[in-house]
C-alpha cells in the first residue's frame, strides 16, 4: 500500500514540528500540508483527498469536534490533544485512535500503524463495490482491470492463497481479494460458505451430498464445520 496522506491540524507550532518529525521517520504516512488554522483547512480538504488527519482536539477558533462536524466527507482521524476527557466523545467520529500530549515516537507509529490497516481494509472492500441501484451487479478488480458481473451469474468462490477466482456462467475472474470481506457483501440468501476455501451460490447447486457439491461438472468439497449449515438449507 502506497503511503497515507496525511495533514496535521494543531494551533501549537511545536506539536506540529514533532508529528512531522515522526512521519519523516517513517514511510507509512507522507504529510501532504500542516495547518495551525482548522478554517484554511477546510477549505484546503474541499479540494484535496486526504487519507488522514492529526487532529487537535483543544483550539481557539474552532476545536477539533466542531472542525469534524462542518467537514462533510470525513477522512480517518487521530486526534491529538493533552485532555483525556475528549476520549469518548471522539469515537463518535471516523477514528482511528487517539494520542495524549507529549506522544512518543513508539505511541506515534502503533497510532499511523493501526490507521493503514484500518485505511487498508476499507479499500479492499471498495474493490469490490455493489451497485447500489439494482444491489444485483458487482465490481470486482482483477489487476488494473474492473469487472461487472450479475450477481446472479456467481456460480461458486474458490480461494487458492492470497487469491479469490469468481466463477461465473461464462468467465473466470482472478481477484486478490479476502474471502470474508466478499462474503459480507453478498446476500447469505444467496450464498453459503461450504469450505474455508469455497463459497457456493444457493441457486445454483445441483446436487448436494454429506462430503461434495457438485455445480456442472465441479464437485466442491464441504468442510466439516460448514456441514451443518449446509444440512439445514435441505431440511
């Protein structure tokens, strides 16, 4: 994953020379711009996409909270302030975590650490985006490329490593996606995971037995801790 932008927000100058200092220390985020005003930043996010934002919480024209609640497209935020106080109230919003005034650099790296696993995850199932008018098509990238499928032409999933094959009616699609975050996204009315490396489409299975499934001429093994699941769908 490239480097998170990143902007810092803080009225102390030196607060913004330390997080600074510790970004460059590390390649996990580039600060794109650094504002001691929050109102210029503002304007600057209506412009720019950001990935993340060091947020002070404590500032004399417009705190932290109230700088979240003008900005309509919210990036992941860690906050940065010397009050604990500020700790529940700041979950509300998209964050990532939450940093007390003086921050060590160890504090520093797990706080932008768990923000790109966070960032991270949230692309991957962008990846792989249902269309929202008709909830029965999907988008799935396969290298630079982006398939539409119907949903209804999924046949089986196969999971082989880092790797998901989307076998369809007319077409395999070979995705570096996570099989969890896809079965998420489709209907469990639909589908049922079979195996720790397939999911199946309901529809579409011909003949079901204690040990295989078999689609066409694919037999699909069941797992055992997916036996029962399976079982019931029978009655």
């Amino acid at each position: 994953m490239r480097s998170i932008k990143t902007i810092i927000i803080d009225d102390e100058p030196k607060a913004i020379e330390v997080l600074q200092r510790y970004a460059n220390d590390t390649d996990i985020v580039e600060v794109e711009a650094t504002f001691r005003d929050p109102v210029k930043a503002i304007d600057y996010l209506q412009n720019e996409k950001i990935d993340l934002i060091f947020l002070d919480i404590n500032m004399p024209k417009l705190n932290g909270i109230e700088f979240l609640n003008v900005l309509e497209q919210k990036p992941k935020i860690i906050f940065t302030t010397a009050y604990s106080e500020y700790a529940l109230e700041s979950y509300d919003y998209n964050t990532a975590d939450y940093l007390l005034k003086p921050i060590d650099f160890k504090r520093f790296l797990k706080a932008v650490t768990k923000a790109k696993n966070l960032i991270s995850s949230e692309t991957k199932k962008d990846s792989l985006t249902p269309n929202t008018e008709t909830d029965k098509t999907i988008y799935i990238k396969s290298g630079p490329q982006l398939y539409k499928i119907q949903v209804d032409d999924i046949l089986y999933l196969e999971k082989d490593g880092n790797y998901l094959t989307f076998h369809t009616k007319d077409k395999k699609i070979l995705s570096r996606q996570n099989m969890k975050d896809v079965f998420e996204i489709l209907s469990p009315e639909e589908f049922i995971r079979v195996h720790k490396s397939y999911v199946v489409s309901k529809n579409h299975m011909e003949i079901i037995e204690t040990h295989q499934i078999r689609i066409g001429q694919t037999k699909i093994p069941v797992g055992r801790n997916y036996r029962e699941d399976l079982m019931k769908i029978v009655g």
